[in-house]
C-alpha cells in the first residue's frame, strides 16, 4: 500500500531525471559565471548574508540604470549548493532538477483534488514536459522563479487544506510560503493573492468570509514586512510604469506569447529583449494577440458555472503574468523563463476542457490521459534540443541568435567568449555588430577598445574609449584605458599627468594605482615601487600589481622578493602561466 502511495511520486521524480538527465553534466554558462563560479559571497553563510541585507544591482545590458533585485533564499541556495558540491555544476543542476520535480508534485497533489483516475498524474507529467521550462531548469541562475513557483504552489496547497480542515497550522504555513516566495523572486508576490482566491473559491458558504480573513492576515504579514524591507531599510526606488501606449502595444502580446509558448515552444532564444521591438498596433501579431486573449476570456465568463476549473487555471496563469505583462519597467522585457509560472495555469485549463470533453461525449476516461500522453511525446524531443543547447556558452549564443538575430547582447557575448579565446580580431567584429545594433551599449564601447589595444589599432581604440566617456564621464576604467594609451604611444607625461588625477580623485583605487606604478616603472622613475605595493596593499590578489612589482624587483636584483610576488599571484590565480614561468626561471 505505500509502495503504490509513493508511485506517483517516484514517477514524477523519475520522468524529471529523464528529462534533464544530459542538463547534469552541462558547465556553468552566462549569468553562472559571475553568480556562481566568481563569487565569493556564496562561500559561506555568513558572506551569503549580504544578499540579506543589501539588494543585488543587475548588470548594464538592457539598460544603463537597470536598477535591482532582492532575492536572498535564491542566494542561500546557491551557497548550501556550493557549500556540498565545492562548486560542482553536477550538484547545482541536479538542485535545480529537483525543484521541478517537486513543482511537478505539487501539482499533481492540488489537481488530485478536482481530477480522478490518471489524470493528476499526468498533468504533472505534461507540466514537467514542457519545453518552454528549459530556461528556469537547464539553466542554475534561471533557479529563483522555479524555487518561487515551489512556495507559490505551497501557498495555494495550504490554502486548499484550510478550505478543508481550517486548521491553524496551514496558516502558518501560508505565512511562511509567502514569505519564502517573496524572498525567492519577486513574482512570488502572487503567491499571497492566489492564496486569496482560492480560499475564496474552496471554503464552505458559511465559514467563507471567517476563513478568507484569516488568510488575509496570514499571507499579507509577509508582504507588510518585504515591502517595509524593500522601500525604507534598502531605499529601494519605487516601482516604475510604463507609458499607457507601451502596456497598451506590448502587454497583450506578452500575455499572448506566453500562452503560446507554453502550448508549443518557439525555437530557442535565452535572450528576447528584442522580442517586441518591430511590434506595431496594425500588425498580424498584435491582432492574434487580442484575439488570443478575448478569445479565452470570453469561454472563461461563458463557462464560469459549467466549467469552472476551466476558468480558475486562467484566472491563475493571468495573474501570474501579471508582473510579466508589460505594465511595470522590467529590467529583461521578455524571456522564456515569465512562462513558467503561469504555465501552471494554462495545464489547469487545459486538463479541465479534456476531462468535461471525455465526459460529455462518453468516451473512456483514459482518452484524456492518453491525449496528454500524446501531448508529453511531441515534448519530448524539443526538450532534449533545448536542454543540449546549455551544454555550452558558444552553443547557447549561437542558437540564441538565430532566434533573435538583433539582439546586441547576443553579439556582445560571442564577442567576450572570442576574446577569451585569444581572437581579438574575431571579437571586434562581434562587438562592432552589437554596438551598430545598440549604440549607447556602454560594455560593448568598452570591449571594443580593449580588443583594438590588442590588435594594435590604437586610435581607434582611442576613439571608443571617448565614446565611452561621452556616455559616461565618470567611468574610472576608461579614464585608467586612456592613460595606457598615452604610454603606449610614447606620450608619458600626458599619461603621468592624467594617471596623478586619476590617483588623487580615486584614492581607494588599485587600478589606479597600479597603472601610475607601471607608466613610472616605464619611465625608470624609482617612485613606481611605492605605488605599486600600495596597489597590492589595497588589493593583495591583483595579478597586475604583483606581477609588475615582481618584475621590478626581479630587475633590481632582488630574486627572493621577485619570488615571493610570483608566488602570491600563483595562489590567487594558479592558471597564470606567465606567473609559473617566471617562477620556473628563479629557481
């Protein structure tokens, strides 16, 4: 008996691994790297708390104010992962492999509720199947909405058992689900609302009202305190709209993109912030857009009474987009992984029609299991696709712009991964297209003229690092590139002169520091050691400072000091070939 209780658990757990098994051996990719395999602060709990106290900024690639994010249990997950695996990307995916089977066994715990025989079952199956879902479960840092959608759907089981037992203890558990969810993404600010609705729904006529405002205080605890977190202890800005004509244009298609998404995947894009931008009020799109929408909100008013799961999945999955559908300023305007979520939904409704339709027309009840069965195979094969395409940046990027063939970041990140590979020529070509794309697209200026300094093209390298402080005056990095550049072309005392500013004006600057130190070293000037063991004493795991302050001492006739320099570039950086020669040669 609880062999045959746990099946459906072990199924959904099973057809999870199956799906994603390949997703296992995939490397960190994107956002990955900077969040997870670059960062010190998922080393422990007690650096992890950071994220706690302080918001995370988004990087500059969609916009040059992007703003920030609060999520501090996606970051705590993260450190637990890393704190077992010692940064294993096997052990981070498989984290994320089990948070959408968990997904999935929600799922079929709240549909076992309205649906009989194999039906929940496989609606979780069909759900966990879905192409779309590769973005949040192939991909670690797309972990927060999926571990969002774990607590949303905790919320909203809760909410079905209290409708059922009115026990305190679901309450409770509300509380912290919401909070969780908060904490998590902030689409997790569904959560509390769904838990409304639905108490509102389920529970008996008479204990309706009592039971709904019990909760109301529950679940509105948790946004009381994340909102008081967010606008007074982080001095987070308010949230910002979009123009009427914005939310009237690109918010239907959103919303309509998604549903269709969800229904039949598109080819693949990890990148659609370009999705939209062609988009017109008389285009083809706009209008099955509106036709989409009316069309389902039309059957969900018409058979509210008859069919009301039918109308409640689309009540969900609306809600769901909501902070998806354009109305507010969003720092990625749309992305495959807004679907997840609302997905739920859109099963829901899915699931209803084919269990009313098999009734009415007296068919066997399997036919709408086999009908999702059939559902799940033509899922499966695009899915595996998609999952192959994170086995590696290069694979994701080029499949990305296939799909979206305007996007400058696309460019900007097959121009990074050409210039790590030592193809600076390649890489300036990349960058050129993404800034001809994007023309204020400050990283790519910047990456431009650094792979001009590596190809020998020093004007033109020149030339961008003005473009880049055209858009940006204060930008210490380009200032520092500049003065390189003055020292390259044998202009030293213009190099010195901007070098000292830049030293005075940055106090706390390694780099600055570190630049002074090598254009004085340059000029034979015995003041180039002091700035560059300042610049080491700022940052002791600088491989610039170090290594030039290794060589100065190395010509100097000091080995044992050389030596001790090359070493400590060595512990912070083991890969550092020139460091291990250099080392190789003293002993």
């Amino acid at each position: 008996m609880q062999i045959r209780r746990a099946a459906p658990y072990l199924v959904l757990l099973l057809w999870t691994t199956i799906l994603y098994f390949s997703a296992l051996s995939n490397p960190f990719v994107y956002d990955d790297q900077s969040q997870i395999a670059k960062n010190p602060d998922i080393n422990s709990l007690g650096a992890v708390l950071v994220y706690f106290r302080q918001p995370t900024a988004f990087d500059q690639a969609f916009a040059p104010q992007p703003g920030s994010f609060y999520r501090p249990f996606f970051w705590l997950s993260l450190m637990i992962d890393n704190k077992i695996s010692r940064r294993s990307p096997e052990f981070f995916h498989a984290t994320n492999l089990l948070i959408h089977a968990l997904n999935g066994i929600l799922i079929f715990l709240i549909f076992r509720r309205w649906f009989t025989g194999l039906l929940p079952l496989m609606a979780g199956l069909a759900w966990l199947s879905l192409p779309i879902h590769t973005e949040v479960v192939a991909w670690i840092s797309g972990r927060a909405i999926s571990l969002a959608t774990f607590f949303v759907l905790l919320d909203v089981f809760c909410a079905l058992k209290y409708a059922e037992r009115r026990s305190w203890r679901y309450l409770v558990l509300m509380t912290l689900a919401s909070c969780a969810a908060l904490l998590s993404h902030e689409a997790g600010i569904v959560g509390p609302l769904l838990a409304i609705l639905t108490i509102l729904w389920r529970s008996q006529a008479a204990l309706r009202w009592r039971s709904t405002i019990n909760v109301i205080v529950a679940v509105m605890i948790p946004v009381a305190v994340y909102t008081v977190l967010r606008a007074a202890v982080f001095d987070e800005p308010r949230v910002s709209f979009q123009p009427l004509t914005e939310i009237l244009l690109r918010g239907p298609v959103s919303v309509a993109k998604y549903i269709w998404w969800t229904i039949y995947a598109p080819a693949m894009s990890m990148e659609r912030s370009t999705e939209l931008i062609d988009l017109t009020f008389r285009s083809w799109t706009y209008f099955a857009a509106w036709l989409t929408i009316a069309g389902l909100a039309a059957a969900a008013i018409w058979l509210r009474s008859y069919l009301p799961l039918f109308a409640a999945g689309l009540v969900g999955a609306a809600i769901a987009l909501a902070p998806f559908a354009q109305i507010l300023k969003l720092y990625q305007s749309v992305a495959e992984r807004y679907a997840y979520m609302a997905s739920v939904g859109i099963v829901l409704a899915i699931v209803a029609i084919l269990a009313v339709v098999v009734s009415k027309l007296r068919w066997p009840p399997w036919v709408a299991a086999a009908i999702l069965l059939l559902w799940i195979a033509l899922s499966f094969m695009p899915l595996h696709e998609r999952v192959h395409t994170w086995s590696s940046e290069s694979e994701l990027y080029q499949t990305s712009l296939r799909t979206s063939p305007k996007s400058a970041v696309l460019y900007l990140n097959l121009g990074v991964l050409n210039d790590e590979a030592g193809y600076a020529r390649i890489a300036s070509y990349f960058y050129e297209v993404a800034i001809a794309l994007q023309p204020s697209y400050l990283q790519a200026h910047i990456n431009l003229a650094n792979a001009y300094m590596k190809t020998g093209r020093l004007d033109d390298a020149a030339t961008e690092y003005k473009q880049v402080l055209a858009y940006d005056a204060e930008n210490l990095g380009a200032q520092l590139k500049v003065g390189q550049l003055l020292a390259m072309k044998g202009d030293y005392d213009s190099a010195l002169s901007l070098l000292m500013q830049l030293v005075k004006e940055h106090p706390d600057s390694s780099e600055a520091e570190t630049d002074l130190g090598i254009v004085l070293y340059q000029k034979k000037d015995p003041a180039a050691r002091d700035h560059l063991e300042k610049a080491l004493q700022m940052k002791p795991d600088s491989v610039n400072a170090a290594y030039n302050l290794a060589i100065l001492e190395e010509e100097s006739g000091h080995p044992d000091a050389a030596r001790k320099l090359y070493q400590q570039v060595l512990q912070y950086h083991p890969d550092d070939v020139e460091a291990a020669q250099a080392l190789k040669r003293l002993r």
